[in-house]
C-alpha cells in the first residue's frame, strides 16, 4: 500500500528502529538481528534513556503535521501511540524491571536460547552473538540485584525457578547443544561458565535477601488496567461490563456442563472430562498423533472451505535435548511463533519426548495426560495449524507494520500488547470452527465448554485482582471453585496473571468479537457472505486488535452498501 504520509512513515521508521534496540532478545524472536550481541539496559541510565526516548517519540508523533493516512496507517498510529503509553507507564511502575525479578531471569536465558530456536543468521554469527550476550549477563542480572529490592513472594519464587532452569540449561543443556550444532570455539564455554555463576549469584540473592521482603503488590491498579483496555486493546466495555459479561458465560458453560454430563454416562462433568484421558496414542505412535492430527485439521478445514490454508508446513519434532532439562522450569514453549522475517519454509514445533526407557507406569501417566484430545485440540488445533499457526502467516504478510510484529512470543510474552486480542481471540475461535465438522469426538466437543468455563474465569480474576478486588489467594480459590482447576495448576494460573495485567481478558473478549463480528456482516451481506472470505479477509489485518478490524470491517460492509 503506498503512502501519502512519508512524515508518518519516516516516524515510523525511528519507532521500530527504538523498537529493536532497547529491546534486543524481542528483536531476535521476531527475526531483526542488528542486536544479537545485545541484552536490555535496566540500569537507572539505561532505564531512563529508554524511558525518555519513548516520550519523546510520542511528543513527536503528536506533533506531526497532518497528512492524509490510508486505513492501516490510521491503524499502526493509533496502535504505536498506545504502545508508547503503555510502555511508560510500564517503566515507571514497581510491576516490570522495578519490582519483578522474573523480568530478568526469563530475558537473559532466552537471550541466549532465542538464537538456537530458529536459524536466521550463520552458525558463526549465532555463535558469537551468544558470546557476547552470555558475556553481558553479569552485568545484567547485578542489574536486577540493584533495582529489586522487594517483590511479591510469588514472583521471587518464580525467578528462583527460572535461575534453576538457566543453570540446567547452562550445566547440561550445553553440552547437548554444542555437540547437536558442532560449536568448537572455546570462549562459548568459558562464557557459559561465566553467566552460570552470575545465575547462581542472583539465584542466592532471591533466596536470602529478596525473598526476606515480600509484598502484596500483585494489582497494577484500575488507572493503568484501563490503559491496557483503552490503549491497548481498544475495548468500550468497561472492567465492571466485562465481569458481567465473563460471569454470565461463565455460569452458561457450568450449566451446558452439569446438564449434558449424562450424555457420556457420568454423574458430574468431571467424571465426563476424565474420560478424555483413556483416548490416547501409545508411546510407538505417540509423536506420529500429532502429524496424523494436523493433517486431519487441514484436510476439515479445506473440505468446509474455512480458509485459505497456507503453504507452511509444521514439522512435529522431538523437544532438543539441549533443552529438556531447563524446559519444566522456563517460559519454554511447545509452539513458539516462528520469527516474522528471515522465518523458515518448514517450522518445528516441539514435543515433549516420553521415552520407552521410562518405566511403564510413568509412561501411561505421561500419555494420558498428552491425551488425543490434548494433542488435536491444544497442539494442532489451537497452535499449530488453523488458530496460531495460520494467524501467523496471514499477521507477517499483513500491510500493517506493527500486525506484522506484535504476536511473535518472545521471552515471557508477546511483543506487543496490542497484539492479544486477534492472537488469543483467533486461536479460540479457529477451535470453535471446527467443532461441528467431525474433527472432534463428542467427549472433545462437550470439553471445550469447560475450556470457555476457564476462560470467562480468567477475564474474571484479570479485572477483579488488578483492581484489588481479589488477592492472589483469592484469585486462586476462585480458579479452583468456579473453573474446576486444581490447586497447583490454579495457583500457577493466578501468578501468570498479576504479572501480566490486561491478558486475561483477551481470550473470551477476542473469540467472542470476533463471533459477533461474523453474524453482523453474514447478516448484512446474504447470499453475498462467504466463510473463508470472511476469514481471509480479517486474518489479513495482522496481529492488531481484533476492535479495530472489526470497525474497519464493518466501515467497509457501510461503505458497499
């Protein structure tokens, strides 16, 4: 799309150049990879630097001379200047790189791992990159030990873990590492060794001094949760519409479960759901389900013609043996989002091995909690073929410079905040797309109501504990009440969400506007309506709130008429 705004254009330029250098490990997940050698700046100078370069890029833009903006353009202004906004207030607060140490444990490990999940760049260039950010990550992490001095227990807790990961990674993973990928040059070793006594230094100053000063501080507040919804997500509703909203879908998925349990001959829809575990692959044919699966989903979604499916494979591989130890304790992904420049024409997706040495009893443990259902609906389904995976291609051709980058994951979420609503939202609702076309059993079927049940619990918590409505304890008993999650996985639910203010939400308001968005212009258009034109057309925009596509759809939809 070409431009009668170069001003705007030329703005835009220095926004992703900032972009990109004060956030490098983002910048080599999304596949720019000017700051390899780099890691992010916390020190107060560095901070502040950052923080006032953002300012000035907002008073810049603000200041602008007014041109005339094609619809994208009016778009990625809108969602740059909310990312700025956000970002502020984000440097400025105790909730990132202030007050959480996991800020700095999950950056400087995927700083390094980031440059061996994908391959973008020579070995060599790879290899000295690594170098040099292990090299840096003393300095980094002393950075942490400067600028934390107290933290919420749960998030000290989560940091100690990840230092635990990092070492695994670093001790053991290593040595897998450098014989899978042939590096022979010393300094890789000697850096290595260097950044692990860093990890083990910061791992005992959250154990002895940083865990002594705990906080309740999970909550960012109702100003800045309203930010994040007007500036970031571009929702209208306000947190107490939402909770309304969440509350009542929550209660109508409760009911659809309790009544149809009987269907599947059980008392409860927990004795229901626990059937799902009996369907699953043996350990021989277990890593084969997942292939066999996203061949079944491409072929349903080509025969009900949803889309147009793109020409990226997803290659289901064995997780590296570099990373098996580290995983369990990292933000360490099944399904990472594949860089949005210099991407593969093949992506792995990596799963976790259960190995026939392990004893049989372990085994079936393993499988029958990677169930068939777990396998179809979470890892095809849901990431690897119609929900994440399509969204990606269609978000890294998109005309919007900002849909391009915002959904790429990086070391503890995605790039940019703007990008949740169409990440999640598609994700949940490509599933829904597909649960009347006989991809699914029944049992897979009535499953995904307890899966809507969690999701209106999260939109729930999101708003409720941010505000200071719930403390974490609270927010724990009411995943484990009212979403039917046991304690350790709703009690990991509910850290998950006071570190991230605003996610939440955005996978039931995402689906569900999305849905809506449908019936509105199937309704309009008649016979004129398409699916898979709908599809295209909306997947088109990219990785920017799915509010904004939905305005402009509907301007569209006006303007034909």
């Amino acid at each position: 799309m070409t431009t009668d705004a170069p001003l705007f254009s030329a703005w835009m330029d220095q926004f992703f150049e900032a972009y990109y250098r004060n956030r490098p490990v983002n910048a080599s997940f999304i596949g720019v990879h000017d700051y390899d050698h780099r890691l992010p700046d916390f020190s107060e100078h560095g901070a502040g630097d950052t923080l006032a370069e953002m300012e000035s890029l907002l008073q810049r833009l603000q200041a602008l001379p007014q041109e005339p903006l094609n619809p994208i353009e009016r778009i990625d202004r809108l969602l740059a200047e909310g990312f700025l906004k956000i970002q502020s207030w984000e440097y400025r607060s105790d909730h990132f790189h202030k007050g959480n140490p996991s800020v700095y444990t999950g950056e400087a490990v995927f700083a390094i791992m980031s440059l061996f999940l994908g391959a973008g760049t020579p070995l060599a260039e790879r290899v000295d990159a690594a170098v040099a950010r292990m090299q840096a990550i003393p300095t980094f992490l002393e950075q942490g030990r400067t600028n934390l001095h107290q933290a919420p227990a749960a998030w000290t807790e989560r940091a100690i873990r990840e230092c635990q990961g990092a070492l695994a990674f670093l001790n053991d993973g290593l040595g897998y590492l450098t014989s899978e990928q042939h590096i022979v040059d010393p300094r890789f070793i000697r850096a290595a060794i260097a950044a692990g006594e860093a990890f083990g230094k910061f791992q005992s100053y959250l154990e002895t001094e940083l865990r002594m000063h705990p906080t309740q501080n999970y909550a960012c507040g109702a100003p800045a949760f309203d930010l994040m919804l007007r500036q970031g997500h571009f929702l209208e509703m306000t947190t107490d519409e939402i909770v309304a909203y969440a509350e009542q879908e929550l209660q109508t998925a409760q009911a659809y479960l309790r009544e149809h349990a009987s269907d599947f001959e059980a008392a409860t829809p927990e004795a229901a759901l626990a059937h799902l575990a009996d369907q699953h692959p043996t350990t021989e044919g277990y890593l084969g389900r997942y292939a066999e699966f996203w061949q079944a989903a491409r072929q349903a979604s080509l025969t009900q013609d949803l889309v147009t499916w793109p020409d990226f494979p997803i290659r289901y591989i064995l997780q590296p043996r570099w990373a098996r130890k580290a995983a369990p304790y990292l933000y360490f992904l099944f399904y990472r989002a594949p860089a949005a420049f210099n991407r593969p024409p093949v992506h792995d997706y990596l799963v976790t091995p259960i190995e026939a040495s392990l004893p049989l009893e372990e085994q079936e443990n393993l499988l029958r909690s990677t169930n068939d259902s777990v396998i179809k609906l979470n890892h095809v389904l849901h990431h690897g073929s119609l929900g994440h995976h399509v969204q990606n291609w269609n978000a890294y051709r998109s005309k919007s410079r900002l849909g391009q980058v915002a959904a790429v994951d990086c070391a503890s979420r995605i790039a940019m905040f703007c990008g949740g609503t169409m990440a999640e939202g598609w994700a949940l609702y490509a599933t829904d797309l597909l649960a009347n076309t006989g991809f699914m059993t029944p049992l897979e079927h009535y499953s995904e109501y307890q899966s809507r049940r969690r999701f209106c619990a999260r939109a729930i918590v999101d708003v409720q504990l941010h505000q200071g409505q719930f403390s974490l304890e609270e927010a724990t008993r009411f995943y484990e009440q009212r979403a039917g999650m046991d304690p350790v996985f709703a009690r990991s639910e509910a850290i998950k969400n006071s570190m991230n203010p605003g996610v939440a939400v955005i996978y039931l308001l995402g689906c569900d506007r999305i849905h809506r968005l449908r019936r509105n212009l199937a309704t309009r258009q008649g016979d004129r309506f398409s699916l898979r034109n709908f599809h295209d057309q909306f997947l088109s925009y990219g990785s920017i709130p799915v509010e904004l596509i939905a305005k402009e759809m509907e301007k569209e939809e006006d303007h034909a008429q």
